[in-house]
C-alpha cells in the first residue's frame, strides 16, 4: 500500500523528509482541535486511547541510544 504523500513526493512537492503518514494527519487533526476548542475530538471510544495516541501537546523525554 501506498504512503499518502507518495504521490506528493513524485511530483517534487514533498521531499523525502517531509513524508507523513495517515496517522501524523490524525494526530495533526487530533492536536488541531484540542488548541482551537479546548477538547481532543471523539476518535475512539475512551478518550484516554484518544490523548495517549494522537495528542501531541505534550513533551516526552526519551533517553538516548
């Protein structure tokens, strides 16, 4: 299956750096909604599988390798 930005990427508008995929829209969206209404919309049943997932507000600190 094809990434949504393949297309984008052959035709020069994308690099290769820039792909996303279907799940960075989401978490795009997600992020979107909670800074302009407040609220992570309805995309699972439990919202604590919503903000886990897709809310990108929060920082998290990784170790390095």
């Amino acid at each position: 299956m094809a990434a949504p930005d393949d297309g984008a990427i052959a035709e020069g508008v994308l690099t290769p750096a820039q792909r996303f995929t279907f799940h960075d829209l989401r978490a795009f969206y997600a992020t979107e909604h909670k800074r302009q209404r407040g609220a992570l919309p309805d995309l699972h049943k439990n919202p604590a599988t919503t903000a886990g997932i897709y809310d990108r507000n929060r920082e998290v600190k990784r170790s390095a390798i």
